[in-house]
C-alpha cells in the first residue's frame, strides 16, 4: 500500500551509463553533481525521479507487473499528488525538499523525463505509454546537498533564489 504523504520510497543508483541499477536505503546529494557515486553527474540531469501512482498505473494500463527500477530513475516518490498538486506533472521550475534529521536536501526539477527505447524492451508499449503527463517522470539538478534516506518526507517548497520559468506547454511552474 503506498503512503498518502509525500515521501521518498526508493532510491537507485546507476553504476555505469546502461548499468546495473542498484538498491540503496540512503544515498548522498551532492550540488550541482547528484546522487554521489552514479553514472551521471553534473549537466542538468543529476537526479531522475518518477511516481509510484504513475508507475502502478502504467504496469496495469499494459498489463506489466515490472517493478519500478525497472523505469532506471534514481528517486522514487509517492503522495505528491495531494491538495490539488500535480504530482510531477509540469513542475519546471518547482523546488522538491527531502526532508531528514540532519537537514533538508533541495531538487529543482529542471524538466520531463522522456522515455527511452529501453522501456519498450522492458514491456511492449510502455515507452508510447509514459509520453503523456510526464510518465517518464522528471529530472532535476541538486540545489541543496547532503544525506537522504528512503522513507524521507517530501515536500514542495519556495524557490527564492530563481524566478518560476514559463513551462512550454503554456502553465507557469512556480
């Protein structure tokens, strides 16, 4: 059963571009790089997020049962759909906070993840299917560094330091 509050459920960390994606119960954030130790740091991409509602949606869509690793983003996140927010949907612009003891670690989402071949050979159809309201969820660059932990607390927060960027789409992330 997922959780009704926004939390962070997963996190997954790619040992080499095409690799293996491995399980991790905490990780490192570290700015303007991403999550220490996977394949991708630094660019815009640094961190890759996609939503377990969303997820489960499209494994029943298409009859799949694949878990959500199988997607190959770094964070898995729930609940965000509440209060009439979008979830990931359209959020360019949008500061995501991860809540822990230690502190607060902050992702700008920079944009939409686009699906890639790789989802088709993982299930027929699934890449056609994750084009429509960002289905391949969305990546974003690390603003505020530090620990996370699956089971951390989520939560949408000002960005001070950036004006909202007009979405292409025609909405204002704000």
């Amino acid at each position: 059963m997922v959780n009704s509050l926004p939390r962070l459920e997963q996190i997954w960390i790619k040992r080499a571009h095409r690799g293996v994606m491995d399980a991790a119960a905490t990780a490192e954030l570290v700015v303007a790089r991403g999550i220490a130790g996977n394949a991708n740091q630094g660019g815009k991409r640094q961190v890759t997020l996609i939503e377990r509602e969303v997820w489960d949606a499209l494994m029943q869509k298409l009859g799949g049962a694949l878990p959500a690793s199988a997607r190959r983003a770094n964070l898995v996140v729930s609940g965000l759909r509440v209060q009439g927010e979008p979830g990931l949907v359209r959020t360019r612009g949008r500061v995501l906070a991860i809540r822990s003891a230690t502190g607060d670690c902050c992702l700008r989402i920079l944009g939409e993840t686009k699906p890639c071949e790789r989802m088709d050979e993982a299930l027929p159809g699934l890449t056609a299917a994750m084009y429509a309201d960002w289905g391949g969820g969305a990546f974003a660059e690390v603003i505020t560094g530090g620990s996370i932990a699956a089971g951390a607390m989520l939560e949408w927060v000002p960005d001070t330091a950036m004006p909202a960027i007009p979405d292409p789409q025609g909405s204002l992330a704000l």
